[in-house]
C-alpha cells in the first residue's frame, strides 16, 4: 500500500502579498528617497561641505562696494581663502602693508591682474610677485618693492578702470606688471548665442547638471553638488571642447569682448609711455586638454590667440610681453604638477616658474630708483 501523502498546505507559514508592479516600483522608489535623505544627513553630520570652495575658507574676505569691480577685499584681514593662508594690507589689496608715498632708493613694481594675480589658492609667500620681490632683493644693492593689486574675477576692461579709479600712479611705480589670463581677460560678455547652442546639443546628463534648478539645488544639497561633479568628471571631454569653443570665441575679430579687451590693453600701455613708466604684459595660457598634459600639446588655436595678444603692442613704446607658454612647455611639467588639485588655480610650482621669468626680465632692464616728480 502507497503510503505517500500530498499535502495542499503552502510551505509557509502565512498567506503570500503579491504587489502589482505599480506598487514595487513606488515602494522601490520611497525606499531609495529614505536613502538618499539618510545619506544626505550625514554627510551634514559629518562636516562635509557643500561645495569644494568650502574647503579652509575663512569668512569676511569681500565687502560690496560702489567700486568699478563691485567688491573689494577687507582691509585688515586675515585667514585661508580657497586654501591659501591670506592677508589684506590696509590698502585693501593682498601683501604686507606699504606707504603710498614710495621710499627713497625702491625700485617699485606694482602688479595688477585677475585671480591668477592676486595668487588664489596658494599662500602670501608663494605669489609670484612675493617671490620676485625676495629674489630681486637677493642680489641687488637696490631695494626692490612689490605691490599686488590682483583681484579676482575681473577681466582687463575692469582692471583698467580700477586702475584708474584708485590712481595707482600716485604710488609712482617703476614697472608695471599685468597679469593676463588668456581663458577669460577677453570676456567682456558672455557669449551667451553660443551657450544655448551647446545646451541643446549636449548629453543629456549635461543638460540636467548646466539647468539653471539644478544648480540651486546644488547650493543646499550636497548630494547635487557631488551627483554635478561627477558628471563633469565623466563628461570632462565634452565640457573642454565646449569650453575651448566659448573661450576662442571672445577673441574673433569681429567680437565685442575683443575689442574691449585690445582698447583696454592698449590703455594700460597709453597711460605707462605717458608716464615714462615700463609696462610688463605676462600672458598666462589656458590650461590643455588632458590634466595629464604638457604644454607642449598646447592647442594650436589659442597659439594663434597668443600671437594675437602679442600683436597688439606691434610697434608701440614701452611694453614687453612676456609669453609663459614656452617657460611652461620647456619645463615639461603636466598641467597636473602646476595647479591646485582642489581649486584648479595656479600652485606654488607655476607662481615660482612666473617670478623667475619676471625676475630675468626686470634685471634686464638697468632699473634704477625713479627721481621724484609729479605723475600725469
């Protein structure tokens, strides 16, 4: 006799719930926002800040102003910015404090410039026109003074008139010294025909990242900003091609933010032969595509848009360009050795590299202390 039994009773305990495919997908969902919110809590716990610029920044720096450049720094302060140990002189600019009224016997040298001039993201010592004033002071029986009225995000077209409106030549400097970036001195206005352009060509993880609520977002939540940040890292390609193409754009002939930008160099040359002071131009190149690059695979295009900013000064009294492509080509050093890894600006390699070209430069030039007379 079979004496095997088939019992009907389910093998678990209890009834099995079965879920339409609706309600998995919202359970799914409800689930991965608890994550994400659980996830965003502690990276606030934990300090983490919302953007990198966060990192060994101190508050207090920058005061609105009714200024030409809308903003200056606090006269007096002291303390990391972008991760660079900084303080503000009683002039408001970056650097030791000075008299106005130059000392018998200095050699003055005042630096005006953007960002990669008032030295963002490296500390006070490691500027270059710190470490020209060290080095020129080295080996001279002349005393050799450096002023650094760099700001940053300004383009030319605003330095001139900051120029201008403080009357830097009442500090009587020997040597003018302007730091150009040529990634963005030119833009006067935003090429913003060109930007849309891109908008609706790009991929779409690069469309939602660039959305104008996307970005807000990003201000607050952390997750956005690092979620932005690794999609620039993935799309690094894209956003380089893109970048390049807004960048040269600004120095088509035919471009407003062009023609500014060679009225305003030409300015700074107008008002240095007419004050019988040298004027020094140091063209700093953009950086190549890859991190990991020399410059030696600089691109040919913005060769050409050295050439171009050299050719300005054709003929005209008074000026020196100093071109730190070829110093930083020759050094054969990748543009991950010259700049700062959190920031992206210039690091003390780059800062040393531009104050030895500076350096041979000025020595070059015979200098001697200015007799005092009355500037125009």
């Amino acid at each position: 006799m079979d004496t095997d039994t088939k019992s009907d009773k389910p093998e678990s305990g209890g009834p099995q719930v079965k879920l339409s495919r609706t309600k998995r997908f919202l359970f799914t969902l409800v689930v991965f926002l608890i994550f994400l919110l659980v996830l965003e809590v502690a990276l606030r716990v934990l300090g983490i800040p919302r953007t990198m610029s966060d990192l060994r920044e101190d508050p207090g720096l920058v005061r609105t102003t009714k200024s030409s450049i809308r903003y200056e720094y606090k006269a007096g302060w002291s303390g990391y910015h972008a991760g660079g140990m900084v303080r503000i002189n009683s002039m408001g600019w970056r650097g030791k404090d000075f008299s106005i009224e130059k000392p018998s016997g200095t050699i003055r040298i005042l630096g005006v410039g953007d960002s990669f001039t008032f030295g963002r993201a490296v500390d006070d010592e490691d500027i270059f026109l710190a470490k020209l004033e060290a080095m020129l002071n080295s080996d001279s029986l002349a005393r050799y003074e450096t002023i650094n009225s760099g700001h940053e995000n300004v383009n030319t077209v605003k330095e001139l008139r900051y120029f201008k409106e403080k009357e830097m030549l009442k500090l009587r400097p020997d040597v003018v010294v302007l730091g150009f970036t040529v990634h963005n001195d030119a833009q006067i206005v935003k090429n913003r025909t060109l930007y849309r352009r891109y908008r609706r060509r790009a991929s779409l993880p690069l469309r939602m990242s660039e959305s104008r609520q996307f970005k807000d977002i990003a201000e607050s939540v952390r997750l956005a900003r690092i979620l932005r940040a690794g999609i620039e890292w993935a799309y690094h390609d894209e956003l380089t091609e893109v970048y390049y193409r807004i960048v040269l754009s600004n120095y088509e002939d035919d471009s407003r933010s062009w023609n500014a930008c060679r009225e305003a160099l030409l300015g700074f040359q107008e008002i240095c032969l007419a004050n019988r002071i040298p004027l020094i131009v140091a063209l700093f190149p953009v950086y190549t595509r890859e991190l990991n690059q020399t410059y030696r695979d600089y691109p040919e295009d913005f060769r050409r848009v050295h050439d171009k900013l050299k050719s300005v000064f054709d003929g005209r009294e008074g000026v020196r360009v100093l071109d730190m492509l070829d110093t930083l080509a020759d050094s054969g050093l990748t543009i991950n050795e010259i700049r700062v890894p959190i920031d992206g600006h210039p690091n003390r390699v780059w800062h040393e590299m531009v104050a030895r070209e500076l350096y041979e430069t000025i020595r070059g030039m015979g200098l001697k202390p200015a007799a005092s007379e009355p500037a125009n």
